[in-house]
C-alpha cells in the first residue's frame, strides 16, 4: 500500500489499462510487471510501464496549497536556476544596474528642472518681459531684448511690479589672489539680486546706491569663485581687487548653488552693479538688456501682462512719427513667468527621457524562463506566472542591491572616485 502511494499521488486518478495507449511492447511491459511484482499491483506496475514507453499519462488536478509555500518554492527554484546560469544572471542584473542608475539619473534631472521650484523667494511672482517686432521679415523678432530707455519708461510707468530690473551678461577679466582669471559676469541694475530675495552667505547685496554713475565699483563673487580665485578667504569681503583694469571692492559672497540668469550653459560667477545713467541711457533702438520683475503680491500674470498691454496702446497712441517707441502693431511687449522660460527649451527633450530607460529595464527583467517552464508536463497557468513573477522580482531585487551598493559611499568605486590623488 505504500509503494501505491508513492507513485500515485493523492490528486491523481488511477486509470484502467484500457485507457492507455496501444501499441505498446507486451514483453516489455511484461518485464516491469515481473520486476516489480513484489512491491506494487499489476496494474500500477502496467500503468507506469506505460508511461515509460510514451504511453498517456493519468489524469492530474491542482491542488490548493498556502500562497507563501508556493511563493517560498518559487523563490528557491528562481535561485536555483540563476545560481545554475550566472553568465544570464550576471547580464540581467548588470542591464537592471544600468537601467535603473540611468532612470535616477534622469529623474534627477527632471526633478531639479521641471519639478522643483527656482531657489529664489517666491519664484511665481518673477516675470520675464521681452519685446516684439511681429511686422519684421521671416515673421517677425520674437522675445527679443529690451533697450535702456524703454527700461526706465516701464519702471516709471507700471505699477503692478514691486520691482523690475534688467541685466547683460559677458565676459570680464578679474585680478585674482595670485593671477588674473576671466569669469563669466553680469552687470545687473541695482535692485536685482534684491529682487530674487536671496541672501548672502557673507557681505551684501548690490543695492540701488552702488547703481549710479561715478559710484565705486563693487560686486558680488559667486561660491564658486570665492573658492577657487580666492581659496575660500574668510576676508575676501570688502578686499579690493581690479575687474576689467577698474579698482572693484569684493561686497558679498552668494550661496552655494547660487545661479542668475538661471539655466544658462556657463554660470554666472560675478555680479556687478551696471550704473545705467538715467540722462543718457543710450540709444532707444539699442537692445541690449534682459527684463525680469516682480510682480506685488495679490497681482496675477494675466493683470500684469494686461497692464503692459495697456502701455503699448498709450505710448502707441503718443507716437511720434519716425521714432522707435512702442506700438501695439510694430513694436509690442510680453511676459512669461521665470520658471516656465528657463524650462521651456528642455522640457520636451526631457519628458522624453524620462520613460526610456524604465522601457528597457522591463524586457530585461522578465522573459527570462516562461518558454522553458511551459514544455514542462503539468505546467498550469498559475504557476508559470508565479514562477515568472519570482524570477522577475528576485533579478531586481538583485539588480537594486548592486546599483545602491555601487553608489555607497565605502564600495571601491566610490573610494576612488573621491580619492585626493585623482
């Protein structure tokens, strides 16, 4: 009775000899039945011998056990086989490694970009103002630069900015500790930096008195160049250096990660005041400066912008022939909000980025074992699909320790990352 047992499960049901393959060689089964005549019944005996020669097998039923004995042998066959394959197994965490270091990478990105807001306070009352030539060739100038005289008619004129500044930006040569360096800089209206209501690690801001002609010239160093021009001089505030051949007093060191304009492929390092002079502010055709502002709390972009539409139709309506002044037809104005100008080149190369590398880590952590589980005799559904999901979860699982082994901070690759001699 317990060699029937042994080979007839409690699922199974027994078959009659007639409901087994013909064909089958008499002899040879005759002999399996004389083999094992003292431990099993005829017809057992029959039954498997039939099986051995290819013959039908019995009838088998699922049967229902707990899901975490099942899911326990899973995960033991799932690593089983990839201890038995370790040149896949090591190709299929290596991809998940990559796969998932190149997707914090990108959401990196895409968080700092799109996601964060710009670190400045309240970055959705800045405002960026262009103006426009809609009636220029080739469909007109679009977001173009903003000209000194224009500049000063809209600070005197609107009055739902709490502040509105301008800036250039280039290249200017500074005396440095030991040599001179060129540093990229920004000669800002006075007021800006205020503006942005960011406060310096160390000294002050350019302010609207270091904004006029014939004042001394100052500026603020951002961290970067207070580490690297001056190796980090606590004193560097209030030192007197020399910026483009003119004597320059260092008056504030800006945070670490500081960055105005922002987005821009090579940081700003230095600000200095511009020193505009209001009786002689230039050329009115002459359009050189960047516009940002602020506008009042309470007040919205849709008002801010209909009151600089506003001032297009008055000053269109005072025009005097042959003059460049605005005009609601030829020469307009517009406003976009700081934060969607600095994101609107990227964002789309970035929203399409984001999903590709999660793309193709998929692929490479399933489809790795259903086919060859699927020949096998008995095979449900069910459980090819639990056997799937093990493998799957435990090749990623194996996939994010290495990443994350990888990225801490005692593994080797990160020792000498950060070694002092490289």
């Amino acid at each position: 009775m317990r060699a029937r047992e042994t080979i007839w499960a409690a699922s199974n049901s027994p078959s009659a000899p007639g409901e087994v393959v013909a064909g089958a060689s008499a002899d040879a089964s005759a002999s399996h039945v004389t083999c094992s005549i003292a431990l099993v019944s005829s017809e057992s005996c029959f039954n498997s011998s039939m099986i051995g020669f290819g013959a039908a097998m019995p009838r088998t039923f699922p049967v229902w056990r707990y899901p975490m004995e099942t899911l326990w042998q899973d995960v033991q066959f799932a690593v089983r086989m990839m201890r038995k394959n370790l040149g896949f197994t090591a190709a299929a965490v290596l991809c998940l490694m990559l796969g998932i270091g190149a997707t914090t990478g990108i959401f990196t990105v895409v968080n700092a970009v799109l996601l964060q807001p710009l670190p400045y306070a309240h970055p959705e009352q800045l405002i960026r103002i262009y103006t426009e030539f809609p009636t220029f060739p080739n469909g007109g100038l679009h977001r173009f630069w903003t000209s000194g005289p224009e500049f000063l008619d809209l600070r005197r004129d609107t009055h739902s900015w709490a502040s509105l500044d301008m800036w250039i930006t280039g290249g200017a040569n500074l005396a440095g500790k030991t040599q001179p360096v060129r540093l990229t800089a920004a000669y800002v209206s006075g007021g800006l930096l205020e503006t942005l209501a960011v406060a310096p690690i160390q000294g002050r801001l350019i302010a609207q008195t270091d904004d006029v002609p014939g004042a001394q010239v100052v500026a603020d160093i951002s961290y970067g160049t207070w580490q690297s021009v001056f190796g980090g001089d606590p004193n560097v505030v209030g030192r007197e250096t020399y910026l483009d051949g003119l004597k320059c007093t260092i008056i504030g060191v800006m945070p670490k990660g500081f960055q105005f304009p922002p987005g821009e492929p090579e940081p700003t390092q230095i600000w200095t005041a511009l020193r505009l002079d209001p009786a002689n502010p230039g050329n009115r055709a002459g359009h050189n400066y960047y516009l940002v502002g602020r506008m009042k709390p309470g007040v919205t972009g849709g008002q801010a912008q209909g009151e600089l539409a506003a001032l297009v139709q008055s000053y269109g309506e005072k025009q005097v022939p042959k003059t460049h002044t605005f005009h609601p037809k030829t020469h307009t104005i517009v406003s976009f909000p700081l934060q969607a100008e600095v994101v609107s080149s990227v964002r789309p190369a970035l929203l399409m980025s984001k999903p590709s590398p999660g793309a193709r880590r998929g692929p490479s952590a399933g489809n790795c074992d259903p086919r060859r589980a699927g020949r096998r005799p008995g095979a449900a559904r069910a459980a090819i699909c639990d056997r799937r999901d093990s493998a799957c979860l435990l090749r990623r699982r194996s996939g994010c320790g290495a990443f994350l082994w990888r990225r801490s901070p005692g593994s080797a690759h990160q020792r000498r990352r950060h070694s002092p001699c490289r």
